[in-house]
C-alpha cells in the first residue's frame, strides 16, 4: 500500500467519523486526501468498496492483536483478563476506526456483509474457545459460550463509543472496571477497579445498538 492509499484511507476514517459514511461525498474524499478526484478510482472502484476494506481491515486488526497479546498457555481466567485488556485497549486507540467498523457496515450490500461477517465469526471463535475452555477447567461459569462471547463482544466494545481521552478514566481504567465486571459475570476473581473521584465529562459520542449484527 502506498502513501496516497494510505492517505485516501487516513482521509476516509476521518470524514466518516465525523460525518457519517453516507454524508461522504467522493468530492469531499478526495479534497480531505489532498488527490484529484479522478485517482480515487485508480484504488476504488467507489465507496462501498472502500468502506469494505476499511471494516475488514478493523476487524482483521483486532484478530492479529488478540492473537500477539493472547497467552499461548495459561488458564482461562487468566487468558479472559488479557483478553478484555487487549480488546478494549484497540478499541480506545482505534477509537474511529472502531467507530467504523461497527456502526458503518449497515451501509454495505449482502454480498459485502458476508465477508464481514466471516471476518467477525472468527474473532468470536477464539473468544468463545476461551469462554468454553474456562467451562471445563472450572475456573468461569457460562451456560452459552457462544451467545456470552456475542455478548461481550458488544458490551467491550461499547467503550470506543462513550470514551474521551481527556476525560476522568485513562485507558487502563477503563479496563480495570469492565475486567472486575466481566469476571464478576463469569464467576472468576475480579479485580479491583481504581478510586476515581474526578466528575465525569458529557458524552457525546453516538451510540451503539445494543447488540451489533453485521
């Protein structure tokens, strides 16, 4: 890839964000990214294309970080907290591209949102594996491993949407609360959240749905 993709990409993520991916205009596009408009197509055949890879790359993102973060041997417990820190840790340094990534894909045609869902279902499976593995062990109560790895999917992930870096939490508090309430829910050891005593900021972000369903 090179720097005038990557800045077509850059440029994308950021209107997007901002504006919404159907307020994007491939005009608009091409000015933020400093090209004529005409060279857009020379990497795109249009914007639902772009918008395709830029889903596909946050989601495969996420499935190579969890896979350099994830312990090669450890119980599940311990395996589920390095799980939790490196999911919502992308997720707030990512934060517009996760934004992306979930909110956006309503625009893309079936076809497209097959990739995307294949693309999901296997960072699901490694969560899940993990949930299933703490079942056997008996170090984590979960009936459903499939639908509880769904479900934290979308409660982990909600944090990109309300998070301000200049807010009260930095990122490692964050993690700290959702990793006590996460394995208060799972039956495991929590662990303790920080005593913060600084008033919360607004939020302003969107919201998520509650459950995303690409």
């Amino acid at each position: 890839m090179n720097m005038t993709e990557i800045n077509i990409r850059l440029a994308a993520i950021k209107l997007i964000s901002r504006n919404g991916y159907e307020s994007m205009s491939l005009r608009q596009l091409a000015a933020e990214a400093g090209i004529n408009a005409s060279t857009l197509y020379i990497y795109y055949k249009g914007k639902n294309e772009l918008l395709l890879e830029l889903i596909l790359e946050y989601l495969q993102g996420l499935t190579r970080e969890w896979g350099r973060c994830r312990p090669k041997t450890a119980s599940a417990d311990v395996k589920l907290r390095a799980f939790i820190a490196c999911h919502v840790r992308y997720h707030l340094e990512h934060q517009d591209e996760a934004m992306l990534g979930n909110l956006e894909f309503r625009s893309l045609g079936e076809e497209d949102l097959q990739q995307v869902r294949q693309a999901r279902r296997l960072y699901l499976r490694a969560l899940q594996e993990l949930l299933e593995q703490g079942v056997r062990e008996g170090s984590l109560s979960c009936a459903e491993p499939k639908l509880m790895a769904r479900t934290l999917f979308n409660m982990l992930t909600h944090a990109c949407v309300w998070y301000q870096a200049e807010g009260r939490w930095g990122i490692d508090d964050v993690i700290g609360h959702y990793s006590e309430l996460v394995l208060k829910m799972l039956g495991a050891t929590p662990v303790p959240s920080p005593r913060l005593s600084v008033p919360r900021p607004a939020i302003t972000r969107r919201s998520l749905p509650l459950e995303v369903r690409p």
